[in-house]
C-alpha cells in the first residue's frame, strides 16, 4: 500500500479553497486506494495567527513533526503551505534525504504585503528557496507558472482544479429572493487581501451580496450597509446563494486560481473579475464571464452571459481528472529525482 504524507498548515476549521482543493484530493487518492496520512494544525495546540485569527497556528517543535512522519514511514510527502508545520516538514526531508513535493496555493508575498509593510522581494526570497528545494512545485495555471518562473522559481507543473458539479448546480432553488435585481454577489473570505472593497464600491444597479468570513467582516458591514452580509455558507446552503444571484464579481488579485469562480460557473452563474492570474485561466476566452480592469463594466457586460454557456464550461473541469493529475505529478517529480517510491496507480 503507497503511503503519502500531506502536511498542510490550512486545514478545517478554515473555510477556503486551499483546504477544499487539499481535502477533496485526499479523498480522490484515498479511492485511488492511496493511504493519506496528514499532518496538521488539528494535530496540536495552535495559537491564532496575527491580524487573521481565524488561521490557527501550529505551535509545535521540528522533534515532533519529526516523530510523527517517521511513523507514517512514507513513500511521499508533499507539504502544501510553507507555514510552520510545512517548515517543520522540510527539515525532515532534508535531513533525510527524502524527496518532497510542494504546491503554490496562495500568493503568500502579495497577501502579506497587504497587510505589513514587508518588501515583496524578502518575501519571495524565502517562498522561493522552499519550493525550490523541493523535487516539483505544483501550480494551477500558466499564468501564475509564468510569473514564478521569471521569479526564479524551478521544477514548476501544472496541477489543474476541479469543481463538484454535483453539489454546484443551476438547479438548486434560489435563497434569496426579496432583494432588488440584478443580484452581484462575492463568495470567499471577508479579508483585506480579497479587495473586496473594489467590489462593494461600485456603482452597480440592483443590489450586492457578500457571502463568506473573516477579519473585515465587522468592519465592512458596518461601512457598507446596503449590502447584504450573509456570513459563511456550506453545502446545499451556498449553493442556493449563488443561484440567487445574476453575475459573480471576483475582485481577488491575490489568489492562484479562484475556486469559487468554477463554483459559480456550475451554478450558472457568470464571473466578472480583473484579467489577472486566476481568472485568466479559468475564464480565459470561453465566453463564461467578462474580464477587465474595469470592473463595472465587467460586471454590466457579464449581465448578458447565458447561464447554459456557465454551466458547460464548469463542466470541463473535474476533480477526477484533478486528482489523477496530482499524483501523476507527485511520481513523476520522485522519479526524475531518483527516489524509488512504488510505481503505477496504487489500488
């Protein structure tokens, strides 16, 4: 039986792309008939992380990361974060000369910066030297593939993202139906580095929905009192909200790839955002949403985009052909680095 260490410092109870992308990989390798041993904050006493304490810091010792991975005894290890257990991870791989794969999830430089005066060149410094040790940095799209490559970024593949088309669907009735139309509406977490705030001020006809958690929410619903703040939706609950809604602005400069974009998409939803890494890939030129830097005018245009023409594109992306793709990179990565994992598909 193949066994894989995931080491991941996002994790439930956090409710974000990341930890839905990490968690239905685990489950699609698990049916794969892959063992999936993780490591993460639920493991250990946490502490939460300064001016976002819905993230919960790991407050663990490398001797301890340490112990527990020598009891998986793994054939892989990918580590998904470069948060304190990610960093906790590499050290044992490298002292063990044991290859690792890791993958960019979030544009950790730009997220910081948007919250601490820190020099985006000290910030990819540091993200740079921990996937580069690494034996294959997993991406989500060539955009961002392009942007880290001129940033010196090595050993880059493609690992696409998949939506549940089941649970995300045009057909599931509406939950909000008393507001003006048309309905905008924003799913994701209610935070700084969202730029959400680009959204809520536009001047846009009918009325804006924020769905979603996090460190600004207080602060923006008391400043934007037209908009309705739903707080955080799951399951059949935030479906129905973006059926609810006519047009989804995603107004993010800072996400990879943007998985509530597909999420809406297979609700039949359109997507109005900045041509910018993310969007740029999911949307691209497929006629399903509108991208420009006017984002008014993005959200006007997309008023006109058929749900059909939504829906048909989100179903081109399947967390099947996600998952293949992942552990086809996680051997391939191993392979060119001489590391005798067991081969083929497990299972």
């Amino acid at each position: 039986m193949t066994t894989l260490a995931l080491v991941t410092d996002a994790w439930h109870p956090q409710v974000n792309g990341v930890v839905r992308t990490l968690d239905t990989t685990r489950e699609g390798l698990e049916k794969l008939g892959v063992t999936v041993r993780m490591i993460t904050p639920q493991d250990y006493k946490t502490m939460p992380m300064p001016t976002y304490p819905e993230i919960r810091l790991a407050l663990t010792t490398p001797g301890r990361v340490s112990k527990k991975l020598d009891s998986f005894a793994p054939d892989y290890v990918h580590i998904a974060t470069e948060g304190p257990l990610g960093m906790h991870a590499r050290r044992w791989c490298r002292r063990r000369a044991m290859p690792y794969t890791t993958s960019y999830h979030t544009r950790f430089p730009e997220y910081l910066r948007a919250r601490l005066p820190v020099p985006l060149s000290w910030s990819y410094a540091f993200v740079r030297s921990f996937h580069n040790s690494g034996v294959g940095c997993m991406i989500s799209n060539d955009t961002l593939g392009k942007e880290l490559s001129e940033r010196g970024f090595k050993r880059l593949v493609r690992w696409i993202r998949g939506v549940d088309v089941k649970t995300f669907n045009p057909d599931v009735p509406p939950a909000i139906t008393d507001l003006p139309r048309p309905i905008f509406i924003n799913v994701g977490r209610v935070s700084v580095e969202k730029n959400i705030e680009a959204f809520l001020d536009l001047d846009l006809p009918g009325s804006k929905v924020v769905v979603g958690d996090g460190p600004a929410f207080a602060t923006l619903k008391a400043k934007y009192p037209d908009v309705l703040f739903t707080g955080s939706k799951s399951g059949e609950e935030l479906t129905a909200h973006y059926t609810s809604a006519d047009v989804f602005v995603f107004p993010s400069l800072t996400d990879t790839w943007g998985l509530v974009q597909m999420e809406a998409l297979a609700c039949g939803v359109p997507v109005a955002a900045y041509p910018t890494i993310g969007p740029l890939d999911v949307i691209g030129d497929s006629g399903a949403g509108v991208l420009d830097w006017d984002l008014k005018a993005a959200a006007l245009k997309a008023l006109d985009i058929p749900p059909e023409r939504c829906v048909a594109h989100a179903k081109g992306f399947s967390w099947e052909s996600s998952v293949s793709q992942f552990w086809d990179n996680l051997q391939e990565a191993n392979r060119a680095a001489g590391h005798a994992a067991p081969e083929g598909r497990p299972g």
